[in-house]
C-alpha cells in the first residue's frame, strides 16, 4: 500500500506541475479560456463531491439572476455575443455526474420511465441544435434556446439528490431560502424602479387601466411556484421549526406581492388554481380551516393593500375587471394573429420542426409595428411544436402533466406527501400561464 501511494506522488507531482505550466501559459495568451477552463474544472469537482450545492446553485443563477449578469460574466460572452454561462457549465457537469449515479442505482421502474423519456428529449433539443445550425439560423439565439430547453434536464441531477433523505433535507432547506430570496428579488425590483431588461425589471405601462405605471416582469413564473408550494408545506402543519415557518409566511407574503404587481392576469389565475389544487387535496381539518381563514385574510390583505399601496390595487382591480373586455384588448387580438403564423409554420414541418432559432415574419398594423422576423410566441406549447415538431413537444407535454396526475406513494409522510401535492399544483399552474405565456421558452423557469 505504501509502495503504491509513493508511486501516485511520483505520477501526480510531474501531472499537476506540467499542469500549472499549462494553465500558466494560457493565462498569459488567451486570460478569459484560462479562467473558463479553471471555472470548469472547480464546477466538475463541485457537482461530484457537492451535488446539492450544484443543483441549488443552477436554480439560483437561472432563476434569480438576470440574463444580462449571467452573459456579462460567461465565457465568450459579450453585449452582442452570448457565451457560456457559468449555468451551463453547472448544468453539463450536474448531468455526467447524475447519469455516472443513475447507471449504477437500481431505480424504480416509474423512475426509470421518466428519467428515458426526459433523456430523450433531451437528445432531440440537441438534434434541433444542429438543425438551427444546419438551417442558417442566428447562431446566437440557436445557442440560447438549445440552453432554455437543455434546462429541463435539471430533472436528471435532481432524481439521485430527493433519493436520499439528508440530501433531500439539505435541498429543501436551501429551496427555502430561494424561495424567500425570489421574493425579495421582486420587491427590490418593484421599489428600486429597476430598469426593464431579459427577465428582469419593470416594464412601463399597464394595458387597460387608468392609474398603472409599471408591471413587474424579472421572476414572474416562479412567483406562482413559490407562492403554491409553500403554501402547500405551511397547510400541511408538519412544520415545526419556528425559523421554518416564518420563512415560509415571508416567502408567500413577498412573492405574492410581486405576483400581483406583474399585474399578468394569467400568473393570478395560475397562483389561484395551483393553492385549489392544494386545498381540495388537503386533509378535511385543513379544508375548513382554509375555508375560514381565507376571507379574512384576504380582508385583511385588501384592507393593508387600500393603505399601503391604493395605486396598486386600483390597478390590479382594473386589470382584474379586463378579464371581460378580451374583444377589445390588443394583446388578445395580435396573440390571435401571432398563433396563425406560428400554426402556419407547424404544418410546413410538423415532425420535425422547424430548428431552434426559427423565425415568423409579421407585423401589427393596427398598433403600427412593422413586420419583421421573431423567433418568439406567446403560447409556449406552439413555440414547442414550432421550433422541436410536434412528437417532441407532445412528449415534454406527456411528462408534466403526468407528473400532475401521479399518485402519491404509500411510504410518503405527511410532510412528503404535502410538498409533492404543492409541487404538483405549482406545475399545473405553470402548465395553464403556458397557453398565454413561452414557459418552455424562459430561462428563469425551465431549470426551476
């Protein structure tokens, strides 16, 4: 045993010296591939020895930080040029590390099903990558989309982490205070008037309506996320951590007050079926307590809302009475138009898509916008079906909303079973935004 560690230290010293110079060299040539190469190989070691941290770190850095950070510190990144995000290298080596696990554990069949069919998916978003490619697509939005829709396989590293209790306990605890970090993030963006970008800030204006001036837009498919699962966690009344409870109460308080000042009706209504889903699943005792609770609360929510922010609220009950006034709302008309476009270019390749990057050519004479070329489309099953064909896009569609309709297991504790239900909920809530809104096209949700 001696004789071969000393053989090791006589193989390692020359390895890691010859290393150095390497690393040394380059740095002096090309400083950004040094420190790339250097960011890859800590992210490697990190997503084998700390795999939760990779996982929370992936979620934390697509979902909370704006895509504009993520790009200005990437490598090979620039204003005009999107590079590799320190996400991706996390994401890459999260996935070699969770296939190494899988391929050695024994998984239950449903799991195995699922974790196939995700790894299927997968393959296909790599295939429309080269299809973009292939087609003269802009190779930047090629590049971007293929790591929108390769962030789904988040699902991969986190089946081996939820298999074991302590790193499923370590998990939550950390999803926790993302969950409370989200809502911070939307009440700093709010309050700090923080400018409009890619998936952050405040947007000017709010359609049909008198007093509006702004709709919150950075996080605004997790607020419905967090808002239902913690809600789902707190009903459950297994909680019984003191510290645990209040950061579940400030999550659900900070991101529903940034849910509500998106003012997208679509995110009320998702938020609203996702905590219905979780009350009609809820044991008896918690029915009835949410029953008598909710109209006071939501009295006392109004009655803060009147005093504390009368602006918002004059704009959220506006926005809420426009739900009739969909005949005359301009967003209604020109997604009417942006579906036939996009409909029009499914049936010219209806199996094999178009390629990542694809583009329609329109414009909104009515509002005076002149026709141009997106790669973009509000409905996110349409985008799907549009850029991946529609086999594809019905297979992603098949494994959420199964995942909605699983039942839960019989070896589930109370605590367990309420955080599936909530999860559950919360995808069919993002399931529903998904017919107005390009979930399956967002950064700052896939992965979460």
């Amino acid at each position: 045993m001696t004789a071969a560690l000393a053989e090791r230290r006589y193989v390692a010293a020359p390895v890691l010296t010859g290393s150095g110079l390497a690393l040394g060299a380059l740095v002096g040539v090309q400083p950004k591939l040094a420190l790339g190469l250097v960011a890859a190989i800590a992210v490697s070691l990190m997503a084998f020895r700390a795999p939760v941290a990779n996982l929370v770190l992936i979620v934390f850095l697509t979902a909370l930080l704006p895509y504009e950070v993520l790009n200005k510190f990437g490598v090979g990144g620039g204003a005009q040029s999107p590079g590799l995000f320190v996400s991706d290298l996390l994401l890459v080596a999260g996935l070699v590390w969770a296939l190494v696990v899988i391929s050695n554990r024994p998984l239950e069949r449903k799991t195995l099903v699922y974790a196939m069919l995700m790894l299927a998916f997968l393959a296909v978003v790599l295939l429309q990558f080269m299809h973009g490619l292939e087609a003269g697509h802009n190779r930047s939005r090629v590049g971007h989309e293929a790591r929108v829709l390769l962030g789904f396989g988040t699902f991969l590293i986190a089946l081996p982490v939820l298999a074991e209790r302590e790193a499923r306990r370590r998990l939550l605890i950390a999803l926790t205070g993302l969950a409370v970090a989200s809502g911070v993030w939307g009440m700093i963006q709010w309050f700090g008037d923080v400018g409009y970008g890619v998936n952050v800030g405040v947007r000017e204006g709010v359609r049909l309506t008198t007093a509006g001036t702004g709709q919150l837009q950075g996080g605004e498919y997790a607020y419905p996320v967090v808002v239902v699962i913690c809600f789902a966690a707190l009903l459950s009344g297994n909680i019984r951590s003191l510290v645990a409870r209040l950061a579940l109460v400030l999550a659900i308080l900070l991101s529903a007050a940034s849910c509500l000042v998106t003012f997208e009706r679509t995110f009320w209504m998702a938020t609203l079926l996702g905590v219905a889903i979780v009350v009609v699943r809820a044991g008896a005792t918690q029915r009835v307590k949410v029953l008598l609770l909710a109209p006071i609360a939501a009295v006392v929510a109004i009655g803060v809302l009147s005093v504390a922010a009368p602006r918002e609220l004059k704009t959220a009950e506006e926005r809420f009475i426009s739900l009739g006034q969909y005949s005359s709302d301009k967003s209604v008309r020109y997604r009417v138009a942006e579906t036939q476009f996009v409909l029009d270019e499914i049936r010219s390749a209806p199996i094999v898509g178009s390629g990542l990057a694809a583009t329609i050519f329109w414009g909104r004479p009515w509002d005076q916008v002149p026709a141009s070329a997106y790669p973009f489309a509000h409905n996110g099953y349409l985008w799907l079906a549009w850029k991946v064909g529609i086999p594809a896009a019905a297979l992603l569609a098949l494994l959420f909303s199964s995942a909605v309709l699983l039942r839960t297991r019989p070896e589930d504790g109370d605590l367990d079973r309420a955080l599936r239900h909530g999860a559950q909920a919360a995808i069919a809530g993002l399931l529903l935004a998904t017919v107005m809104f390009p979930s399956f096209s967002n950064l700052s949700i896939t992965p979460a």
